[in-house]
C-alpha cells in the first residue's frame, strides 16, 4: 500500500502576518481582561491601544490577503 503525502500550498506571506498580528491582538484583549478583572484600573495606554488596534488589524489583513488569493485564481 503506497500512500502519497498531501502537500499543501503554503500560506501567502500576507495571511501570516494576518494570523500573527491577530493573535497578538487576542493576547492583548485577554491581558486588559485579566488586569481589569484582578482589580487594576490603570492600565497602560499601549496594552490598551494593541488590544483596539492588533485584533481589527489582523482580521483585515487575512482579509485582504484572501481576496488577494482568490483574485490570482
């Protein structure tokens, strides 16, 4: 029985960077809950701009990346 390997195409540099940024951003949201829950007010300004900014960045960028994809099709 000979199997083959199924070779998948590699993701686009765009869609990693995508991934990337937005799993930041997750980690961003998920450390502002934690702080916030545990008691703390103050929060710096940049965890907070990473959390607003990271998550929405990624998504866009995954998007872009698939249209970008279909588009070479």
């Amino acid at each position: 029985m000979g199997t083959s390997a199924k070779t998948y195409p590699r993701k686009p540099w765009l869609m990693r960077l995508g991934i990337g940024v937005f799993a930041v951003g997750v980690l961003a949201v998920l450390a502002v809950f934690v702080m916030f829950a545990a008691g703390l007010r103050d929060l710096p300004v940049w965890l907070s701009a990473a959390a607003g900014v990271a998550t929405p960045l990624g998504i866009a960028l995954g998007l872009i990346a698939l249209v970008r994809e279909h588009r070479a099709r």
